[in-house]
C-alpha cells in the first residue's frame, strides 16, 4: 500500500464554518485548506474548538454554516462513512473483544472487500505500523502504545482520503509520546496521508507538522510553517502560547541608525528588530523577546541590547538555566541560558546584565 499508484490522499478545504452550542459559539468563521500529502496541527488550548472542527469535518457534526471539501468533493450533507477518512481518537475505541486482526479488518468487512484482499492488506497494515505478529491479541493484552497503533492501522488500511486524528499521544507516557510521533509523522511521510492531526501540545505540533493552524475561541489565529510560528506570531496570544515568552510594553522612539528604538514602560530604551514595517515615533508596541535569546552580556559583545537587573528566581533545569529577572520600573523578564561548562550560574539576589540582539526583539502588536 506504500507504492504511488495506491496513494489516495486528497485535499481538505473548510470555508466559513459556524458551530455553536446554545450560546456557546464553539467554532467562528473557520477557513483552511490542507494540500494533499501534507500534515496540518491544530494547535489550541482546550476548549478552543479543536474537537468541533474535526467532527464537522469527519461529518459528526453539522456546521451552522460552511462547507467541507475532500478531494475536491463536497462531504457537507454527507454521513461520516461516506466520506473516507481514516481517524484516531485519544482513547483508543478499539473493539475490545476483536483480536487485534479483527478490529483492523473491520473497515475493509465494512467495505465489502473480498477476504483474500482482507488478509493481505490487514497485513501490510499491520507491518506498517511494526505490530506484525500481534494479530491474535486481543486489545487488553497491548500496552497503550501498541493500543494505539492497532487504531493508526485500522484508520489507514481502508486507504483514506484523509487522515484525523484527535490527541492520540495525550494518554501516552513522555518517551512512549515521543516516540510516537516520530513514527507516525514518518508514516504519514511514507504514504502521502493528507493528515489532519489536533493537540494542545505545542512541543508536538513543533515536532510533527508542515504548518500548524493556532486557534483560540473558536478562531484560527494564525496558520504557517512551525518556524513562523515561533519565530515571527502575529499577535501575542500566539507568541504567549507557543514557547515561552517576554512581551513588553513600550512606545516608539525616532529611530537613529538602523535599528529602531522602543523606551519601555520602566524607562530602559532597547533596539529592536527593523524588519516589516515600524511603527511611527509615538506609536505604543508590544515586543515579543524569547527567553533563549537573552544572555549574559558579556558572553556577547556583538548585542546592541545590555541591561542591567537583578536576579529573583534561578530555576535548575538540566540543560539550561531559567531566571526570573527585574529590571528598571520593576518589569520582569525570563532568561533561559544553556548550560554549557562556562557558563556562569546566577542566584538570587545576584546582579546579572542580560545582553539581546535587535533582531530579537520583534514588534507584535502596535496599539
Ligand atoms: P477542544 O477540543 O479544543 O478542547 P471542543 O471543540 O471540544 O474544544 O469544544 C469547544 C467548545 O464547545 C467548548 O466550550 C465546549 O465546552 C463546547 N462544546 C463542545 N461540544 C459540545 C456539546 N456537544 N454541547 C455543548 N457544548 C459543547
Ligand atoms: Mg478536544
């Protein structure tokens, strides 16, 4: 089933879908389009809508308004066994009293593929996802992980326009998880799978994904690769949930130079980045700056940013140190240094003068 001529996969799209729940509006003008092959995260806390979506797309749920579209195909007004989408749910809904062979020759039974066709692609099914000689296990004798994967097969062996799947890892323990997703992104890579995949998780959407889609409220935020995402979020909402973050409040100095200028609400003047357009002096901003970026100072005499301030938490964390500065006005800043032999270790009460390049301190908001 991994050969080209097999591959199925088609592209989603959802335009303009409305879903609410008496006065719960739980999804509000939501559009994306998914290409085919490619694997889409949906990206939320919970109660974001996340859920929602993917049952109106699998045809759970009717939209108040919107369409759906598979492969070119409008599925809107169709059930969800007519539309040919493999999915995966957190708990895994396996048939507890089928073997393992059963339950994932169940959607081909469904199909009425012929049982010698049955056999040999429960097989290939069963090989993709490294569970070959499992087959007359029943569910409870698995581990969750192994549980798990007997779902992923049962969902692709019916060979689906469209892969879901609904925070599968969230019962998994951390290395199992990790794990995990490395194998399924690499079948996902491996059959061309269209996949449609949610979590709460930002570490994993990160990991897994071609571009991730950010929701809040039932909103999509922002939609784009994991790199703009953490690197350049729109708003703050999105630098806040993805990765930690600094967002400081400042207003808008006349540039001199290249780098503009924003003096912050404490009175320390920084550079920040001039790429895009930068707002006019005046203006009052939001600067993101990530935790990573700020240094010791003297570690780095190329940042035009050097400010002085006081440790009041140093947190041991194995592979880096994370402090809890304060600066001038009393604002408080997060610094994660990496723990490298020089290294300098910071405790509290301790001075510390945290370095940044410009280029770090990105613009997100303009008020
Ligand atoms: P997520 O998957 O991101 O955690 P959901 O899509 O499950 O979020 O839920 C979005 C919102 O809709 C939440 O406020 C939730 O309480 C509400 N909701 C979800 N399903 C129902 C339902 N069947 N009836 C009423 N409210 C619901
Ligand atoms: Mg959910």
């Amino acid at each position: 089933m991994a050969s080209n001529s097999d591959k199925t996969s088609g592209d989603l799209s959802v335009t303009g879908i409305h879903k609410r729940y008496g006065q719960v509006r739980a999804l509000a003008d939501v559009s994306l389009t998914v290409a085919a092959g490619e694997f889409l995260t949906i990206l939320g806390p919970s109660g974001s809508g996340k859920t929602t979506l993917l049952k109106v797309v699998a045809g759970f749920e009717t939209p108040d308004e919107g369409d759906v579209r598979v492969g070119g195909r409008d599925v809107t007004d169709l059930d969800p066994a007519q539309r040919n989408i493999g999915m995966v749910f957190q708990n895994y809904a396996l048939f507890p009293h089928l073997t393992v062979e059963r339950n994932v020759a169940f959607p081909l039974e469904m199909r009425r593929v012929p049982t010698a066709e049955i056999r040999t692609r429960v097989a290939e099914a069963l090989a993709l996802v490294e569970l070959t000689g499992f087959e007359h296990r029943l569910p409870r004798q698995l581990s969750g992980g192994q549980q798990q994967r007997v779902a992923l097969a049962r969902a692709i062996v019916f060979r689906p326009t469209l892969l879901l799947l609904d925070e599968p890892f969230g019962a998994l323990d951390r290395k199992l998880r990790e794990s995990m997703q490395l194998e399924v992104r690499r079948l996902q890579q491996r059959l061309g799978l269209t996949t449609l995949f949610i979590t709460h998780d930002q570490e994993e959407a990160l990991v897994m994904s071609d571009r991730i889609a950010v929701m809040d409220s039932g909103r999509l935020e922002q939609v784009g690769r994991p790199r703009d995402i953490y690197e350049a979020p729109q708003s703050p909402l999105v630098a806040d949930f993805v990765g930690e973050s600094n967002i400081l409040s400042g207003t808008v100095e006349a540039a001199e130079g290249a780098a503009p200028a924003v003096r912050l609400e404490g009175g320390t003047l920084i550079r920040v980045a001039a790429d895009g357009a930068v707002p006019a002096p005046g203006a009052r901003v939001r600067v993101l700056l990530r935790p990573e970026r700020l240094g010791d100072a003297g570690d780095d005499p190329g940042a035009e940013n050097r400010i002085p301030g006081t440790v009041v938490e140093s947190i041991y964390l194995g592979l880096s140190d994370k402090y809890r500065l304060r600066i001038a006005g009393g604002i408080e800043l997060l610094a994660r240094m990496g723990a490298s032999r020089t290294a300098r270790r910071y405790a509290e009460g301790d001075a510390i003068t945290v370095g940044f390049h410009a280029a770090d301190a990105r613009i997100i908001e303009v008020r």
